[in-house]
C-alpha cells in the first residue's frame, strides 16, 4: 500500500470511533478565525494530538482540533488550526487533514485564510471569494506515486472552485449586506512575508491576494473529487504597498476585527449548501 495513504489510514482508524456524524462539509479556518468554531452547535471535538501520527500545528492562533458541529442544520467538520509547509512538514502531511476529512465522508471542502492584498482596491479587512489560484514554490501535493484510491494520476484544473458554491457564496453576501471582491489567490511558502520585488512580479502575474496556505489543499480535494470553495480575509496591505513592516500580529488582529461579518458570511454560505 502507498505509503502516504497508509498514513492517512492510519489516522482515520484511530479516531473513527470518536466522530459523531458524518460530515457534509469540511471548513478550514485560516489566522485569527479560529473562533469562529464556537458558534457552531458542537457535538465533539478531537485533538491533534489524539490522532495517530497527526501532522501538529504550531502556529499562534491555531489551536489544533477537529470540531464536528451543525451550522443551522448541516453538518461541519471545522479544522481549527490548519497545518503549513513552512512548519517543516512533507508535503503530504499538510494536506493529511484535506484528505482525512474526505474520508471521514465530506463532499465540500470550504477553505478560508488570511491573506496579504496586492490588489489596488483592496483594503485590510475585506473578503475576497475565490476564483482561481496561482502555486509558487509551494511542491505540489500529489507528486510521487499516485494514490489510485484518491484519484487520478492527472487531475484536471480548469474549474477548481466550484461554480454553484461561488454563486451561493455570492449571494450569501448580497443577502446581507457584505462587500465581497472576488479574485486569484497564491501560495508562497513563507514563513516570511513577501519582498516588495515579489509582489511587484505577483501583481504582473494577476494575483489579488497572498499567502502561506489553502491552495495545496484545494489541489488535494480537487484530486479527490470534492467540491472547493474559498474566501480569504485581507488582513494587510502586502510589501511595497503597505507603509508599515508586516507582522503576525496584525494578521491576527486583523482577523479578529473581521470575525462578526466573517461569521455572517461563513454560517449563511453553508447555510445554503
């Protein structure tokens, strides 16, 4: 057996027992979201570090558990602490969870980060659905032998993120008064933040928005045959363009200022699902 599914088996055999229900969705909660978790009606939660073999995260602001609880009445796997590359984990134990998390039966994987804005009518604390997205540096997931029992060897990605979701998303937001961007969103490695040289050549390349996460994800739901879709919370003003050093805190800050409205937009989305 491929040895990196045999991990993920191994995973799902160790928790099977402790999951309330089978979930609808899979939610990915991104820097300073984290909780948005306790608005949820839980019916349990699962520790990382309970979990054989479980890649941890280490970052501030993730706290590192599987919450399973309804948001009206479907039901959400959450990620409350997502893991990164820069962490120093192999690739496959970073999309580890995305993977667990189908089998555990989800069908949507519904991504959401904290995200730097390159794009010029961009502000700090705006959302931003995406369209598409842009992979630099990050390796890509499904190198190595393939996992037949995922998916294919050559996933197409012409329509990662799901049309319907992006229009029940869309509308969640008119229905309640959110200004929503829509856009690209890239992956970096980090962890440091970006050069302003590097944003200056992303702007080129059409990028709307920057981070250290979500799109290795989506390439691993895509290739399992999940339903993606995404939103990330501008939480500064990129290099070159903002005039103040870049810090973690502020990215934390930030989404903590725009938890109410991100809450909002979140439960009514998948309200709709």
């Amino acid at each position: 057996m491929n040895a990196v599914y045999e991990k993920v088996l191994g995973c799902y055999e160790s928790i099977k027992d402790r999951i309330p229900f089978t979930p609808k969705v899979a939610l990915v909660l991104g820097s300073g979201l984290g909780n948005y978790a306790d608005t949820m009606d839980v019916k349990g939660e699962i520790d990382y570090h309970d979990i054989k073999d479980f890649p941890i995260s280490t970052v501030p602001g993730h706290a590192g558990k599987f919450i399973f609880g309804y948001v009206d009445s479907v039901p959400v796997v959450c990620m409350k602490g997502r893991v990164h590359y820069y962490e120093g984990y192999p690739i496959s134990d970073v999309v580890l969870p995305t993977r667990l998390m189908k089998m555990m039966g989800a069908e949507i994987l519904f991504l959401t980060n904290a995200s730097g804005g390159l794009n010029p009518s961009y502000s700090a604390g705006d959302f931003m659905m995406l369209t598409d997205h842009i992979s630099i540096f990050a390796p890509n997931p499904l190198i190595g032998q393939n996992i037949d029992e995922l998916g294919t060897r050559f996933p197409d990605m012409s329509q990662v993120y799901d049309l319907t979701l992006q229009d029940k998303i869309r509308s969640a937001a008119k229905a309640n008064g959110i200004d929503l961007k829509e856009g690209v969103y890239c992956q970096l490695t980090g962890p440091s933040f970006e050069s302003p040289a590097e944003i200056k050549m992303l702007g080129k390349l059409g990028v709307d928005t920057v981070g250290m996460s979500t799109v290795v994800e989506a390439i691993a739901a895509n290739h399992m045959g999940m339903k993606i879709c995404g939103i990330s919370c501008v939480c500064n003003l990129a290099a070159g363009i903002s005039p103040t050093p870049l810090t973690h805190d502020e990215v934390q800050e930030a989404g903590r200022n725009a938890a109410p409205l991100f809450t909002k937009l979140i439960t009514e989305s998948i309200k709709s699902f």
